[in-house]
C-alpha cells in the first residue's frame, strides 16, 4: 500500500496539469485512498504524501518563507513564525498551508479568534484540509465550546477516519456530550 501511495504521491497523473499545494490533480486520487486505508500505517503514509503537496509552493520566494516560519516554529520563535506566514498570505492568498501555518501559530500564541478566521479561509481554499478540521476543533476546545470542536473533529474524521488525534478528541468529547459515534 505505501508502495503504491508513494508511486501516486510521485508520479503526474497523465493528461492533468500539475498544481502546487491544495489545486494538485494527486490529491483526488489520494483523499480516496485516505478515505479507505485499511489501517493507521497505510493511513500515515498517504497523509505524508498530501502535506508534502499541501507544501508544494509555486514560486521561490514562498517556498523561502515557508520553511523560515517552520524553522521558527520549530525553534518557539512564534513571532518570527508569524511574520514569515503573514508574508506568504500577502503575496500567495490561494496557498491554503499558508493560512494553515499562520491559523497554528496564532493558536499556540492564544489567539484563538485568529486563529478560527485563518482556518475559515484555509477551508475555503481546501474544504478537505483535515489538519485545520482538527486545529479548529483544539481551538473550540479551548473556548469551551465542546459541541463546536466535536463537530470539527467529526468532520476531520469524515474526510480521514483513521487520524489519532481528531478520533481521541472526538471520543472524549462524545462521552463528555453524551453523543454517539458517527
């Protein structure tokens, strides 16, 4: 199964032009197999493959920006992180991980309606983007809205059943909410 991701995850599909980040003609092929992947292993590997296009950026200059504000998050440097991400949204508006990376930061900085706003517009641009399915369920939790996150990580659960995070949050709050699984 890996082997086969990894050949689609590499490979341009024939006839279809080639598009950075959440326009790619791969991810079709890839949400699919995401949806049906016989267990968490065969999951992770398409999931590597999806963020890998989800950080494919078109021009240089947005490539460069992109890994600076990953290096500054991974260093705790959140406010270098976000001006890096507030460059790349003002210059690359349809590039969903940029409003991604940016909704994270303004998360792990507390600011939370920020952060809800950026994931509206990565949603926007990639409906199926799972990670900030799940960022917007942490952030509902944090504001104590307990229905709200549920119903995100149920809808990240939607597009990938078998993501850890978004399925152990889903099952405390379904027992906290006296709801049943989906």
């Amino acid at each position: 199964m890996a082997a086969i991701v990894l050949a689609i995850g590499l490979a341009v599909l024939p006839g279809a032009a080639l598009r950075a980040d959440q326009g790619d003609a791969r991810l079709e092929v890839l949400f699919s197999q995401l949806k049906q992947a016989p267990d968490t292993q065969a999951a992770r590997a398409v999931e590597a493959v999806i963020w890998n296009i989800w950080g494919e950026v078109e021009d240089r200059a947005s490539g460069i920006l992109l890994g600076q504000g990953i290096s500054a998050m991974g260093r705790g440097d959140l406010r270098a992180a976000l001006g890096k991400f507030d460059q790349i949204v003002a210059i690359a508006p349809g590039f969903a991980e940029g409003w991604n990376k940016r909704a994270t930061v303004h998360y792990l900085l507390g600011n939370f309606e920020d952060s809800l706003a950026d994931i509206d517009k990565t949603l926007t641009l990639e409906p199926r983007h799972f990670g900030a399915l799940s960022g917007r369920g942490l952030v509902y939790m944090q504001l104590e809205e307990e229905s709200l996150a549920l119903d995100s990580f149920e809808a990240a659960l939607e597009v990938y059943p078998l993501a850890l995070g978004a399925g152990r949050n889903a099952e405390i709050l379904r027992s906290r909410l006296g709801r049943q699984d989906i």
